[in-house]
C-alpha cells in the first residue's frame, strides 16, 4: 500500500500534474519548468525530487544541462497506470492546453544562465 500512496500522492499537486503533461512533449530542464510554470526553481526541483521518487520522471545530465524526462512505469504498477492514462487525461483542460501550445517557445538556452 506505501507504493499506492506514494504514487498517488505524487499526482495530487496541480503543478506536478502540469509537469507530467509538459515532459509528454518534450524533455525539458528546471529553468524551463520555472518559466513554464511561473514558480520558484526550488518549488520546481521539490515537485521534480517527489516526482522522481514515485517513478515518474528519469532525468540525465549532458554538459551543463539536467534533463528531465517522463520514465518508463517500470518502477510500480501504479505508476506505470496512471502515465499510460494520464497521456489522455487532461488534453481539453484549458490550463494544460494553454502550457503546451508555450511549449515551443520556452527555450533554454534563452533562460538559462551560464
């Protein structure tokens, strides 16, 4: 059952709801998210950290970027069910929808320091 609440718990966030939807499109960094989202890198790293300990999001590191990437669901069954449906989920939600058609215009290499 700690596996379930975990997962569950993880979802239960509107912005790590939004993260989850924004990495569907394209793999993305922490300044990204922070522009995407309007929040703080550090509000964004928690959501990234709580995100990643329920299996959701893998992330690897190329030069100076950390990259954040939706996982396989490999992890829990659950996470695995709620990533495989959540790709449907949500696609009218006027909020998802206004954060996905931004999605091309957040560039890192425009708001990222050095």
């Amino acid at each position: 059952m700690k596996d379930f609440i975990k997962v569950s718990k993880a979802v239960s966030d509107p912005n790590r709801v939004k993260i989850l939807k924004m990495l569907q499109h394209k793999t993305m960094c922490v300044c990204e998210l922070k522009t995407a989202l309007g929040v703080a890198q550090p509000t964004v790293s928690k959501h990234l950290k709580i995100l990643e300990e329920a299996g959701f999001v893998q992330y690897s590191k190329e030069d100076k970027w950390v990259n954040y990437y939706l996982a396989d669901g490999k992890s829990s069954p659950y996470t695995a069910n709620l990533l495989g449906n959540l790709k449907h989920w949500l696609e009218n939600d006027p909020d998802i929808t206004s954060l996905i058609k931004k999605l091309p215009f957040i560039r890192r290499e425009d708001i990222c320091s050095s």
